[in-house]
C-alpha cells in the first residue's frame, strides 16, 4: 500500500503571529483523508509549536470553524490569531 498517495495537502493562509511563526501566509499541510479541524490543529500544533500556547481560530471557505468541521471539500483554509479592538 502506498501511503503518501492517500494523504490530501491543504493550503493554509496564515496572518499576524502566526505566519510569522510559520515563515509565511501561505503554508502547506498533508492530511489523511477524512480529516476535520482538530487533525488540523494537531499537525499544525506539531509543526508550529508556539500555536498550542495560543488561542486562536481555523475559518474554513470563510466561516470559523469548529474542531469536528470536515476538511475534505475545503477551498480555504485560515488560521486566524487572537484580534483586538472592535
């Protein structure tokens, strides 16, 4: 069985903080088919560290997101930090 052909890599656009941390606003992650929000997390968390000390929010094709949101259609995918103001 040939693993890397069943993972599915999603785009990430990234702001503030946390394209800092990543190098930049346009990343790339791979997942298993099927994944949701807190695969997502989890990856991200592995691959970005300073996010599991951080609050901050997934919005997928522009909607915020819960953990259990199916990934698998997704057109857009952002990870948001924590905004002030209002």
């Amino acid at each position: 069985m040939n693993e890397p052909s069943t993972l599915k890599e999603h785009e990430l656009i990234c702001f503030g903080m946390i394209a800092e941390w990543a190098g930049g606003p346009r990343q790339q992650l791979t997942l298993p088919p099927g994944s949701r929000v807190a695969d997502l997390r989890k990856a991200a968390q592995e691959r970005w560290p300073q996010l599991a000390d951080t609050t901050y929010q997934v919005a997928v094709d522009q909607r915020l997101a819960t953990d259990d949101t199916e990934l698998e259609s997704a057109r857009e995918i952002a990870l948001l930090p924590p905004f002030a103001g209002g």
